[in-house]
C-alpha cells in the first residue's frame, strides 16, 4: 500500500524518489520474507506428510492451544517422567534380565543328578536295575558368572546413566520453560497497544513522519513481534518435550 501510495505521491511532487527507493527496498524484503516463509510452512507439510503414510494433513491452526507448564512441581513431574520414559524403562529391564542371568549361570554351576534304567545284556556283565549318576562342573561354568556380574553391573551403569540423563532434561526443559514464560509476558505487555501502528500510519500520513522516520519506528515494533512469535514457539516445544511421555 505504502509502495502504492508513494509512487502517486511521487508523480504529483509531493515526495522525492529517495523515500519512493526507501519503500521499495522494504516492500522487496517483505516479499522476499513473505515468499521464504511460505516454501518452509510447504515442507513441513510435505514432512507431516511423509510421517503420516505418504497422505496430506490439512493444517490451518494460526494460534496455539492453551497450554502450561504442569500443575504438579517440578520433582513429582521428574518422577512421573522416568517411570514413563521408554530409555529408563528399557534400561530397567535390562538390568532386571542380566540380574536373572546370574542366577542362571550358578544354577549351571551346580551338581547334577541323573537316574536311569540300565539293561546290559552282555554275557560277561549281565546288569538289569537303577543306575544314579552324578556330574560335578568344576571349571566350566565359573568365567560364565563372572561375566554374567559384570553384564549386569554394567546394565545398572546403563540404567543409572539413563536415570541421569532423563532428569537433567526435564530440569533444562523446565527452567527454560519458566524462564520463557516470564519473558513472553513482558512482551504481551509491551505489545498491548495495537494502537501505536495506526498512530505512526497517522503520523506519515499527515507529514509529521517522513518515510525512513516511519519505518525505523514500523521496524522496531515488528522486530519485538517477531521475536514473540519465536519465543512462543520455543515455549511451546519445550512444553512439548516436558509432555512426551504423557502422548
């Protein structure tokens, strides 16, 4: 519209083509944010798409849903995401199986008893009756439960690390979080008044701006915009990851 307007202004000498160059330049790089913009929302459909079976998902959301951080406090938050985390879970069960592994190799290490019937029908050694029979493992199976201990010892090293690594997590994602919240509504306070762009359109209009006046000020109110819109996203998608256990 400035663009527009200017071009007339300028053709009736009412402005020179310094402030005309200055719109154009700024209409460009609108265009040229706009037009990027759009080929990103364009393959993070074609990404959707992908992960849903090659099928298109009709995407029109512009606001996000109302979300926060848990009611619940941070710790009983921690303690509900490692029992729901599938690394802690796995690593449980691993430790759990290399525990009965051991259990296993000594019961190998065991005596064992056998009992039988024998018929020899042989002449000389003519035997019909029970015969009992005892094999004593002595070294065979010792290096087996030693290296079943050192299995699951090493799982629960695995699992301590996974305990480890899910509760920094949610401790970075929470503080930054809280962090992100607090900054969001300093911005929602500053950008309450929807009035200011209406009163800089006013005050071009009416000459008391000139053009690069305008758009220094038109800038800097659509910079803090920007910046809120990325914030917000960033919010969400620690959000985000604070709830995965919980889809």
């Amino acid at each position: 519209q400035l663009s527009d307007i200017y071009i007339h202004r300028l053709e009736a000498g009412d402005v020179g083509i310094v402030d005309v160059n200055k719109i154009r330049l700024e209409l460009l790089n609108t265009q040229t944010a706009y037009d990027l913009n759009a080929q990103d929302i364009q393959s993070r459909l074609n990404e959707l798409r992908q992960l849903n079976g090659g099928e298109p998902i009709s995407f029109e959301a512009t606001e996000y849903p109302q979300e926060s951080l848990p009611a619940t406090d941070r710790e009983a938050w921690k303690t509900e995401m490692l029992a729901r985390s599938a690394d802690v879970q796995a690593a449980v069960h691993r430790e759990s199986a290399a525990k009965q592994a051991i259990g296993v190799q000594q019961t190998n290490g065991l005596p064992k008893f056998d009992i039988g019937f024998k018929r020899d029908t042989e002449p000389s050694t003519p035997y019909n009756g029970v015969v009992v029979g005892i094999s004593i493992p002595l070294f065979s199976n010792r290096h087996q439960v030693k290296r079943a201990r050192a299995e699951w010892q090493a799982a629960g090293a695995r699992r301590e690390l996974a305990v480890t690594t899910e509760t920094a997590a949610v401790d970075r994602l929470w503080e930054e979080a809280e962090t992100l919240r607090g900054v969001l509504q300093s911005y929602e306070r500053e950008l309450r008044d929807s009035e200011t762009i209406e009163l800089l359109r006013l005050a071009l209009d009416g000459g008391e701006l000139s053009m690069i006046n305008y758009l220094g000020e038109i800038s800097v109110l659509y910079d803090m915009r920007t910046t809120y819109i990325e914030l917000q996203a960033r919010y969400r998608k620690a959000l985000a990851q604070l709830n995965k256990g919980m889809l």
